[in-house]
C-alpha cells in the first residue's frame, strides 16, 4: 500500500531553498508539511542574478504577477546576453532570445541567409531579431500575442534580478503558504538503518525529522556529499574557470535590457545592471591568474562606484554523480556548478523542482523513479556544458596561455558532432529536451566566428530574387517594429518601477 510523504525538509535557503519551498508549498497544497532550516550566519551565493525566459513559468505557477515581480526584485529587464571579445578581441554580438527570421515550410530561416551571406548579398544575423535589434536600441516591451504575425507579438524576455531580494521575496510568499522555517546551523545528519536520512541535527542540539529531504546547502553539500559521501565529476579540463571575485556598483548612465559578459585574460567579467545597482563580478582560472590580479581587473573595469569591497567564491565546474541519492535531492550549488556565463543557475534549480514534481516519491522511493531523475539531470547538464564549452573553444584568440589552452584542448563528442555538422553545411540539430534552442547554438557558432562550408542544398531552391526580397521584408518590419517601442528605462519607469529606498547592496 502506498505511503504518501508526511515531511519534507530543506536543508538551506537562498534561492534555491526558498524557490523550492514556495513551488512544493504550492502544488502540496497543504498535504505535507514543508519545514526549511537556514542559518542568517551562513552567507548564500549571489551571483545568479541574470535569468532566462523560462522563470517566466516559475512565477506564473505561483500566480506571482510580473510587475510585483520586477517592483520586489528591483528587477530590469533581459532581452538576450551582448558578448564581447570571445571570437576575437574586438568582437561583439548578441545571444538574443527568441527567433530570428521566420521559418520556411522547408528549412530553417538561418540557411536562406547563409546563402545569401556567402555571396556577399545579406546583412549581419541579428538585423532579423525582434529581440536583437530592440537589444541594441535600448528599447523594450512585453509581447502582444494580439498583433498576431508581428515581431513585437514574438517578443522574449527574461529578467536582471536581485536574487537576495527574490529568495526573501519566496520566503514570506511560501511562509503563507505554512511553510516553517527553522533558524539554524545544521551540524550533521542521523541516518536509519537503510542509509536513508531520518533527521538533521542543529548546533543548539535540536533535531528536525523527515521523510524526504533537499540540499541547497551551496557548494558544501552537507547531505548529499557530507553524509551521503555522493562523488562528483569534475568538468574543469573543459571549464578551467574556477574562481569569481564579485562587486556591486553604483548605476551608471546605460540602463541596457541585457547582461554583459566581456572575455578576458583568464577568463570574463559579467555586467549586471538592477534598478537600484549594477551587478559585476570577474569569472577567472586561479591557475593563469591570482586573486588579486582579478579583483584589481575588475575594478578597472567597472562603470560606477564600487559600493563594496571585492570578495572571491571558488567552486568547481561539474556535477555529483547522483543528484537524487535514497532519499536526498539536491538543488542548486549542492547538486554541481557550471559558471553563469548563459545565466542557467536560477534556471537549473526551476528545472530541478519541475523535475522534482514530476518524480515526486512516496516513502517507498521507487528506484525507476530516481534512476530516470538523475538521468534527465545528466543529460540537461551536459548539454549545458557542451553549450558553455563552445564560447570558450571557439575562437581566435591567442594572447594568453588561457586561451590557447581552450582553443585547442579536445572537447565532449557531444559537442564536436554538432560542430562537424555545422562547419559542413550550416546544420544544427538539437536532441530531445535540450535547453538551448536551434537559435541560440546559431548565435554563438556564428558570433564566435565559426563559419560553415556551405548552407543546406534546398536553400537553392528559390532564386536570389525571392530570398533577397524575403530577407529584406523582415528586416524592414523589425526596424519599424522596434521604432515604436520604448526606451527600456521608460517602460520600467511606466509599469514597474520599485520604491526608492537607501539600500544599494
């Protein structure tokens, strides 16, 4: 007979820990009792504060309505990612969300343009994107699904957030809801015969119960790799970067609706701009740089004041090898960490708690169950890594040992078959639920300089006549598109703007 859960428990807050209790609170509904223990004297990581559309759907499961949304957080808004100096220093491009062009009955809007590009005869990629094109103007507002075939119905945003501001935000949204939140440094866990967790221990002596319990105690782990001795694979042959030395600043003058990311010496610097500051930080290899020398890097380089000292996270890019082991899932900076050069971080723990719900156990924890959980999360990660692996080893760059050293180190297969297939002839395939689109691996094979042989033989089939005048059509619909959007500052000012305070940091 099936045993429902009685007790979840989360082991840390954060975002992670309170995304999770707010989404359980939710689709629980009352039915089993969610408690998360944290300690104010423990610091989170906030370096996620960059997201991408799909949180979108995590605040719509919640019922959350975007304009609180963006007031609570100090939010801006995201349309895509501008990266510079990565193909080669001077570069610049966008990974714009969204689509560009629009797709044939045949092909693939990207192969008309590689002919035409190929022959001299077409302008850069991003003068098809909605989202590009409003990207560089500085200019935004939401999709209107009424304009039907309209660019500005296609319109994909994303959201800059203060992730503290967003984890305290969850905190009372999911308190509401009954969750109970415990204060307090977790010491250690008390296992059951059958290795499962029975209870965490706290360091005043208290002891908290469950059936099922959740990391997101960040890098430390302290279930699933303190106690539950879970192993890790490490991906820093792949991703040497494995320190950040993080700073906010005041606002400055540009109020961009994207992240930042400039490639540097040893690694990159993101820019990050709220309502109420900027955030930046400078993701780095302690193996080609010191500590100091990328805090001095990023102070050089910041655009406001620095409102704080520089401080320095390590971690190490990877994964455990389970994320889900007996009866402990973890979320977050416990389950593994990949840079947040494409700003996956917050999306991974959504991820992590939709797969969560779907997989959600009773107290016989099927193991089907959490064999297909972990392999749906081998298989999301490593994609992303691949994904990750491609800004890096796509390049020209050759000024410093780092850079040689990504350019020409052997890469996953995973991500070599997809390079063969584009340097052929301009093709990208995309397996199963992968998170990153056709559009996206397109933007940055192309804007890391990666130029294919060919297009697809079909792309043929129409004269020049009919692409040139196909191509030209959307462009001058997207330019008089985003002529009547407004500024990105304007439309915050207009719908969500959050109430002036004193605090900056």
């Amino acid at each position: 007979m099936q045993q429902n859960l009685n007790t979840v428990v989360i082991v840390g807050g954060g975002t992670a820990g309170w995304m999770t209790a707010a989404a359980l609170a939710k689709v629980t509904n009352g039915r089993v009792a969610i408690k998360l223990v944290e300690s104010e004297e423990i610091a989170t990581v906030g370096v996620g504060e960059s997201t991408i559309p799909m949180v979108r759907q995590f605040n719509q499961l919640l019922g959350i309505t975007e304009d609180e949304f963006m007031r609570e957080t100090k939010a801006t808004f995201k349309l895509g990612i501008e990266l510079c100096d990565w193909g080669s220093i001077g570069d610049r491009y966008l990974h714009a969300f969204g689509q560009i062009g629009h797709r044939s009955s045949i092909l693939p809007f990207h192969h008309y343009w590689l002919r035409m590009q190929q022959a001299g005869r077409a302008p850069d990629l991003w003068a098809y994107s909605i989202n590009g094109a409003a990207a560089r103007a500085h200019r935004f507002m939401r999709a209107d699904p009424s304009l039907g075939r309209s660019p500005l119905a296609e319109i994909v945003h994303a959201f800059h957030i203060d992730a503290g501001l967003y984890a305290r935000y969850l905190r009372r949204y999911a308190e509401k809801l009954g969750v109970q939140r415990t204060e307090g440094r977790v010491l250690d866990a008390q296992l059951h015969e059958n290795g499962h967790v029975s209870a965490v221990r706290l360091a005043g002596g208290a002891a908290i119960a469950g059936d099922f319990f959740i990391d997101c105690s960040g890098f430390r782990g302290l279930l699933i790799a303190q106690t539950l001795k879970t192993g890790y694979e490490h991906w820093n042959h792949w991703l040497p970067c494995d320190r950040a030395v993080v700073v906010p600043s005041a606002l400055a003058r540009e109020f961009p609706p994207f992240t930042r990311a400039t490639a540097r010496p040893a690694g990159w610097q993101w820019r990050i701009g709220l309502q109420h500051r900027t955030g930046n930080g400078h993701v780095y290899s302690s193996q080609a740089m010191s500590d100091d020398e990328a805090a001095a890097l990023l102070m050089r380089n910041l655009d406001g004041e620095a409102l704080a000292e520089p401080s320095v996270l390590r971690f190490e890019s990877g994964r455990r090898r389970q994320v889900w082991n007996r009866n402990v899932v973890a979320i977050g900076l416990s389950s593994g960490f990949m840079e947040p050069l494409e700003s996956t971080s917050i999306h991974l723990v959504q991820s992590a708690i939709a797969r969560l719900i779907q997989f959600f156990p009773d107290r016989g924890f099927n193991p089907a169950d959490i064999a297909e959980f972990n392999r749906q999360s081998e298989v999301e990660t490593e994609r992303i890594r691949d994904f990750l692996i491609l800004h890096y080893h796509a390049t020209t760059r050759s000024d410093s040992g780092f850079w040689d050293h990504v350019r020409t180190m052997a890469v996953p297969q995973t991500l070599q078959d997809k390079l063969d297939l584009w340097r052929a002839a301009g093709r990208i395939v995309r397996h199963g639920d992968e998170l990153f689109s056709e559009v996206g691996w397109l933007q940055v094979l192309h804007g890391q300089g990666l130029k294919p042989q060919g297009h697809h033989p079909l792309a043929e089939v129409l004269p020049y006549s009919e692409i040139n005048d196909y191509l030209d059509d959307t462009q001058a619909v997207i330019q008089r598109c985003v002529a009547q959007m407004p500024s990105h500052a304007d439309f915050i000012a207009a719908h969500c703007a959050a109430a002036r305070d004193t605090e900056t940091c």
